[in-house]
C-alpha cells in the first residue's frame, strides 16, 4: 500500500479523526504492523471507497416470470404467447417485451440458472436482499447496508444508501446504515425542506444537543446516542445543496423522455444521479409482477416501464464513463411456474428463475447456466442466493467474510457459503 492512498483519508463513521491522523503515519508503519486493526480496516475501507464502487438494485417487486423476460421458451406447451427476439449478441434471445434491452445486451449478462427454496414473498425477499433465510432470533441486515458499512463514504453530505420504494433495512447494524427512502422519484423530499431560517434550524439544533446531553447523564446513553445519529444525518442533508440532486427536472427532456415518463424510469434516472454524487447504493422497485393471472398482460405492462429505464440507464452511465464502477442488478425474490394456470397465469416458482447484472466489471454478452427444455428446473450451472451476494461482493472490492456481531454476541458474515459466479467477471 503506497503513501498516497492516505492523502485524503476521510473521518470514520464512530467520528474518529482519521485524516490527520494517517496523514502523520508512514507506510513503513502499516507495512511493519504497528497499526492497530481498527486503523488497518480504516486504511482498508478508505482505499475502497477511492474507488468509487458503487451499486444499482432494480428490484422486481413481486417475482417476474423468466418465460417472459430473459429465458423464454416459445413454442413448447407452457410457453404461452411469449416471442424470443434476436439480442445484440449472436445467439442470445430474451423475451420480446425487452427491445430496448436486447439492443444493448453486450453490456449485460443474464443468468439462468437461479435456484432457491423460499417460495413465499416475504421470506424470499428477505434472503433475496439479506443473503440469509429469515431468524426469529435476529434481523439480519441488508445487503445495501453491508456494503455501504465497508465502501460507503461517511463524509458524505447524502445518505450512502437511498431506496426508490421501501426496501429491507439495516437490521442488526442499526440506524447509521439504514436507507434513507425516497417515495416520489424526481421530486426533492418534502420532508428534507428546512422548517425555518437556516440560523434559527441551527439554534434549535444546538438546543436539541443540550437537551440530549442532560438525558444521556440519566442512563439513557444508548437511546440518546442513536437519536443523535438520526437528527445529526438528516441535519446535515437538509443544510446541503446536495439535497438538488433529488431533483430531476434540470435533466434534457430527451434523456428524460429514453428512462420514461413512469416512477420507475424516473427512479432510474435518479439512481444515475445519486450515484454520480457519490452514493454508494441505490434501489429501485418495481411492483406488480406477481402475476397470477393474465400473466403475459401483465408482464408486458412492466416491462413497458422496466425496459426502456434499465436500457436508459445501462447507456447513460456507460456514456458518462461510470458503468465500470457501477454494477446493476436486475432481479425479484423468484420465478414463476412453467405451468400456466386456469386464469392465464404463473404461480410462485423458486425451483429456477432468471436474473442480469451490468457493470462494475460484469462482461457483458454471455447467458451463464441454463434451464431444461421445459423451465421445469435447472439444466446446468445452478445459482444459488449466496453465490449471488458473493458475486456482488467480488464485484464491488467487499470483503464477504466481513463479520458483524448480532445482537446475541454471534460473528455474522456478509453472507455464508456461495462463491462467485465463474467467469462473470
């Protein structure tokens, strides 16, 4: 590790002033070990965050159906009205719903072979977002707030983890990396407006510190010190001029009219802008895939809005050279069943399902693993949710085996067991 890397070490999380601190300190210090771990980790974490990683999760609320977006099978019994249209890589076709993704699918890689057991929603979204099944004995954080823990930057004036619709939180790692959410896209928060003048918001602040203090000497460090969090987080985001970039409306009509005119195209459009000032992780939900019935109606109205946004989105970081750093994740808790019910639609399927992924290192052009002829099960190369979470984390430089202590005293990891996707990177 050379000495620049510590140039510009910014203050920890626990508020530790690390700048000057590292700044005075030689390499032949970290090289000969006099460092103690928890400035060797903010020696780590800093070089991470250097590099600018950063992740978009479009996630697909409900469980979208692989026959109808990236693995169709026209033609068999249960393939329903459903077209494969020709990418623009030779030899890989997706459903017709995504022509605008298909254009652009030497950026992205699609896996077929995900598999999994959880086939009710709220569980399969927890471990689809956490890595783990759900505990009633712990609440495992997500994994935007994992990696914002390692690569986030804690200087930042905007949250490091913002969530376009509600999405799992923080879990067990508490309010410092929970996601700052945003449920009107395009529109600056109406709850980050200042209530008065910028020096009486101040005051009342300084008055607040007082008041918190004197409960704090009472025995109530715990809660007082988590309440501090919150206000002294969202204190500094009202009082930035960052707080613009929630606004989309300086954007050119033309990009605007590429990601759509929806909440999803402007959720996208957003990501791009919040990642471009320095947040760390974004998500974006789309709702309604859980089609049960009049699935192929269904499906085609979503992707009328996922489609055109995800292509957008992809081309618009890629021109802007931050599709590299960047890696987007296109995916829902599960897939749907080869069988098409009595009313037109696909029931809960976790047994095999789809995803994409671009950027952040990604090569793009390839289909990894496949499902039989039928979409009954998985043909070859099966994905498992850990095999996932580690592919994210060799993408974005985390240390998967990164370990928290829950609530109980027990070391978690990032995630346990899994390995990164061969070749996807």
């Amino acid at each position: 590790m050379t000495s620049h890397i510590l140039d510009d070490i910014q203050v920890t999380r626990r508020g530790v002033a690390r700048r000057r601190f590292l700044k005075s300190v030689s390499t032949a210090a970290i090289a000969g070990g006099t460092l103690g771990f928890r400035d060797l980790m903010a020696v780590e974490a800093e070089r991470l965050r250097k590099r600018g990683k950063a992740m978009i999760l479009l996630w697909m609320q409900g469980g979208p159906s692989q026959f109808e977006t990236f693995d169709p099978k026209p033609g068999i019994a249960n393939g329903g009205p459903t077209e494969a249209i020709q990418t623009s890589v030779n030899g890989i076709r997706i459903a017709d719903n995504f022509p605008k993704l298909a254009a652009c699918m030497d950026d992205i890689a699609i896996v077929r072979s995900m598999t999994n057991k959880e086939g009710s929603h709220p569980r399969a979204t927890y471990q689809m977002h956490t890595g783990y099944v759900p505990s009633g004995s712990v609440k495992h954080p997500s994994l935007g707030s994992g990696i914002v823990q390692q690569i986030g930057n804690p200087e930042s004036e905007l949250p490091s983890f913002v969530s376009i619709g509600n999405t799992q939180g923080a879990g067990f790692l508490g309010m410092d990396y929970e996601p700052f959410v945003v449920n009107n896209p395009g529109a600056t928060p109406s709850n980050v407006a200042l209530p008065v003048a910028q020096n009486r918001f101040r005051r009342r602040m300084g008055l607040l510190d007082q008041l918190e203090t004197q409960y704090a000497s009472t025995g109530a460090e715990a809660v007082v010190d988590t309440h501090k969090s919150l206000y002294r987080k969202t204190s500094r985001l009202v009082l930035s001029p960052d707080v613009e970039t929630f606004d989309i409306s300086d954007e050119p009509a033309s990009l605007k009219s590429q990601y759509g005119d929806t909440n999803f195209g402007k959720g996208c459009l957003l990501a791009r802008r919040l990642i471009e000032q320095g947040v760390t992780f974004v998500e974006v939900r789309s709702s309604s895939w859980d089609s049960h019935q009049n699935n192929f109606e269904q499906c085609a109205t979503r992707a009328g809005e996922t489609d055109p946004a995800t292509a957008a989105l992809i081309n618009d970081l890629k021109d802007r050279g931050m599709l590299d750093d960047t890696l987007i994740v296109w995916m829902g808790e599960f897939g749907r069943t080869p069988k098409i019910n009595a009313r037109t639609g696909r029931d809960h399927y976790p047994r095999v399902f789809n995803l994409a992924m671009a950027g952040g290192g990604i090569k793009g052009g390839q289909v990894y693993g496949s499902s039989t002829a039928d979409g009954s099960a998985v043909a070859d190369s099966p994905v498992t949710v850990q095999d996932l979470v580690q592919t994210v984390c060799q993408s974005l430089g985390v240390n998967p085996d990164h370990e928290n202590l829950s609530p109980l005293g027990r070391p978690m990891k990032i995630v346990e067991g899994g390995s990164p996707i061969p070749n996807l990177i």
